[in-house]
C-alpha cells in the first residue's frame, strides 16, 4: 500500500513538472521519450537503450509532441517506485 501512495506521489510531482515546464503532454498522460528521460533524469540514449534491452518503463508506439516512442507518467513512476531500495 505504501508503495503505491508513493508512485502516486511521484506521478503528481512529475506531472507538476510537466505543467512549470510546458512538457507536450497527450489526454491520456503519456509524454515523449525525450521528455520521459528528462523527467527521469537519464539521458535519451539511456532511456531508449533501456528500452531495447527491456529493463526501462513500458513504452508505446504512438506519438507524441513529433516523438514515435512515449511513456506514460504513472509508469515512469511505477518504475521509478519499483527501483527504491
């Protein structure tokens, strides 16, 4: 239970952070990779290599903001949420 209070936290924090920065953002809260890397920190290289070897957040193939590849915020935090130690 507490962990997903905390991956709901992260999902609104990030979701302020989508909003303060003006972040392209589709209706069903997915963002473009760049963006997703921004957001996690990482470079996009790494993310997309993440991606590939399949250990990144769940990824999909629909566009947004000009990027073919997009992730969701709730699944950028559940994934951020699952890596706490």
């Amino acid at each position: 239970m507490a962990s997903e209070q905390r991956t709901r936290e992260i999902a609104q924090a990030m979701r302020d952070a989508i909003r303060a920065n003006r972040v392209a953002v589709s209706c069903d809260e997915r963002v473009s990779e760049a963006d997703a890397a921004q957001l996690l920190g990482l470079h996009p290289g790494t993310l997309k290599n993440l991606r590939h070897q399949g250990t990144g957040p769940p990824a999909y193939r629909i566009p947004v903001a000009g990027s073919r590849i997009s992730y969701r915020v709730h699944d950028l935090a559940a994934w951020i949420e699952a890596r706490r130690h």
